[in-house]
C-alpha cells in the first residue's frame, strides 16, 4: 500500500490564493495536502482602507477559505503554527477555539510534511514594539493582524460616539502606504460615524510622507493632507499611553484614539525553526522562493525575505508570487527542476484618499482623482469575487 506524501499550505494569505486556484484547475496525485490557517478566512488587504472608510461592509472584504480547499482537493484545518521543527519536518499546531471539530481544544498537535509552504503574513511583535513605543501594544490599535484592526476600530469609533462625539483628536503612527491610507479613510469613517470636529494627525517617524514614493506622488498625496485638514509632524512617536501619544523632545500630543501604521514583523515561532532567517527574522528564500537552508520549505509574502533580491513587503508583490509558488510547489512535488522568478521592479501602486479620491503610481509617473479611485474600486472589488466559491454545509 503506497502512503501519500504530505504538502502543508501553512496560512491562507495572498499568495496561498494562486496556489489553491492552481490546485482546483489540475489536482495533485499521490498527495495529501492541508491548508493551515487560524482563521476561516482572508480579509483582503487592499480594502481594509475602504472598510474602515465606511465604503466597504466586513463580507465585503472576505474571502473564505474552506470553499477554495475544497475545490482544490485540499483538507482544510483552522489551527494556529507555534513552531516549524524543519530537521524533523514537522509543524506544531494549536486548534483555535471555534473549529468544529476542536470543542475548545489548546493541546499542541504536530503535523508531518514532506514539502512545506508558508505565508502566514506579517505580524506585530508586541515584544518589539514595546521597546521602542512603550505602551503602544496596551493603547494603539495596530494595523496587523488585519481581523484585530476591523474589530477595534468598531469598540473604537463606538467609545469616541460615548465619550467624544465633538472634538475627539486622532493619531496615526506611520507615514508608509499603510498610514497614509488609515489616516484618509478614519476622516471619512469618523465623519459617517456622526463624529464632528475631529482632529486629525499622521506622525511621520521624523521623514517626509511616502518617503519611498515619487516626488509626484508625494505631492499629489501633501495636497489632499491639507485638503482635509490633516496634521502632519514629522517626529517619531516614543510611547503611548491612555490619552497621549509620547514625541520625545516635541512633547506630547493629546489623543483619544492612536492607530499604529509602522509596518509588520515576522511571526515570533520562526526562531528555532532551524530555517535560514533573514536580517529581520523572516523566512529567507532564493530566487526559487524556496528556503536557502531547507529545499522541502518553500514561503512568500509578508513571512518571506529575498536573500538576493530586495523589494517592498506589499499585497502586490505577494499577489504576484501566487503563481511562481504554484508552480515551483509542483516542480518540487515532481522532480522537476524549480524557476526562477524574480519580482518586477516597477508596479502599479493605488493609494487611496477617502472614498472619491486615489493617487496612482507607476514607475515615476503618477496621476490622481476620482477616476483613479473607481479604478482601485473595481480592481479590488473584482479581486475578491474572482476567489469567491458559495459556501457548502459541512
């Protein structure tokens, strides 16, 4: 009797959506493979500004996971990773309280594989983030995990309504991509919400907003900052408590709400993996996207780093390594020798401003407004409904 061979999908990220799509066109044979993720779905990143703007309900934003396992052939398994032992091969694995087959469970379980392949995604260090932002882990409702950000920003625009319905101050942390975006879209949301006179600030970490943007687009992006009356510092934020957001030597900034925007870390469980790291503790991968200590243990997105090859941690790029990773786990799964694939250096970036307005990038290029906006809308809109298979009663 021949015993399949064993494919763990550890976390239901991005580019796990090409693999699983891959899978459902041409199935595997020979092999049982399970996809790992704590939770039931994916909340597409790319619309968590329009939801928090109030455009965009949760549903909206989702994609469900067991439907696209199933159609691929795939076991489908709601756990959390508390460790990868990569000598033995082995995931350790903690059910998360509501699956159904769990009753509540928390014993460690360890799951065998003979080819891994992870994108679990980024996730704030509280450790970390604590020694540079005391306080900022108890106080600031944080951008990652997406699901706690969705969630607290409800209990928060809900508090503010209570206590603070004329006047409330507001502070994001981060000037990235990912500020920019929350900081545009808590003015809309906080507006529908009925909140009048909120006072809006982005605290920039001392450099300019989009340092890693064009000039073009830079300017595009100040020019709607003053539009809507958001206050830019350019100091880092250095704590947090209830109430105030710490500046160091620029004092302190009264506020009810801080929302932190400061970018992603990798998940603490890989040390003591065994596997090759990357300068910041992420997985490091070739140019195959395989690992560069263990061949069996391939990774993209956010839990990965390119060891030959630098670019930005975004949804773009782990979109896009959805495809190569489908078919490298093939090759691999096959004998067959693994591609190449190296990311593009120039994309198309829509950073959006409120519902009604969005700045474009390509390359040095950039262009703006309401036409830009509808285009995002229609992209990301599109993006979900193409991942989008009706639940089945299990």
């Amino acid at each position: 009797m021949t015993t399949a061979r064993r494919l763990v999908l550890l976390g239901g990220g991005h580019a796990h959506l090409a693999v699983l799509a891959d899978m459902a066109r041409s199935p595997w044979t020979g092999w049982d493979i399970t996809l790992v993720s704590p939770l039931p779905h994916l909340m597409y990143s790319g619309m968590v500004p329009g939801l928090i703007a109030g455009h965009y309900r949760p549903e909206d934003c989702r994609i469900a996971l067991a439907p696209l396992a199933r159609a691929a052939g795939v076991r489908w398994r709601q756990a959390r990773c508390t460790g990868i032992d990569a000598g033995r091969r082995e995931v350790r694995l903690v059910d998360t309280p509501d699956t159904p087959d769990s009753a509540g469970a928390t014993a460690q379980d360890v799951l065998g594989y003979e080819l891994l392949s992870i994108d679990t995604g980024g996730v704030m260090d509280a450790d970390l983030l604590e020694a540079r932002m005391p306080g900022a882990s108890r106080h600031a409702l944080a951008v990652r995990p997406i699901e706690g950000l969705v969630d607290g920003w409800a209990r928060a625009v809900q508090r503010l309504q209570q206590h603070h319905p004329h006047g409330a101050s507001v502070a994001v942390i981060g000037s990235g991509a990912a500020g920019i975006e929350l900081v545009f879209a808590a003015r809309q949301g906080l507006a529908q919400a009925g909140l009048a006179g909120v006072r809006l600030s982005l605290l920039t970490g001392g450099g300019p907003v989009a340092a890693g943007y064009p000039a073009g687009v830079r300017r595009r992006l100040q020019r709607q900052l003053r539009q809507q009356r958001i206050t830019v510092l350019p100091v880092p934020c250095t704590g947090v408590d209830d109430g105030a957001v710490h500046m160091g030597t620029a004092g302190s900034l009264v506020c009810q709400l801080a929302l932190l925007a400061t970018g992603s870390g990798a998940p603490a469980w890989l040390q003591g993996s065994g596997l090759a790291l990357g300068p910041q503790g992420h997985v490091a991968t070739n140019r195959f996207l395989q690992s560069t200590s263990h061949p069996d243990v391939l990774a993209a997105g956010d839990v990965a780093d390119r060891a030959d090859h630098r670019y930005p941690r975004s949804g773009v790029h782990a979109v896009r390594a959805g495809p190569p990773l489908a078919m490298n786990l093939r090759r691999a799964a096959t004998g067959q020798a693994l591609q190449a694939y190296w990311p593009p250096q120039v994309t198309l970036n829509l950073l959006s401003c409120g519902t009604g307005h969005a700045v474009a990038s390509w390359g040095p290029l950039s262009a703006a407004g309401a036409w830009v906006w509808r285009w995002k809308d229609r992209i990301d809109r599109a993006f979900v409904a193409r991942h989008h298979r009706p639940q089945q009663p299990s």
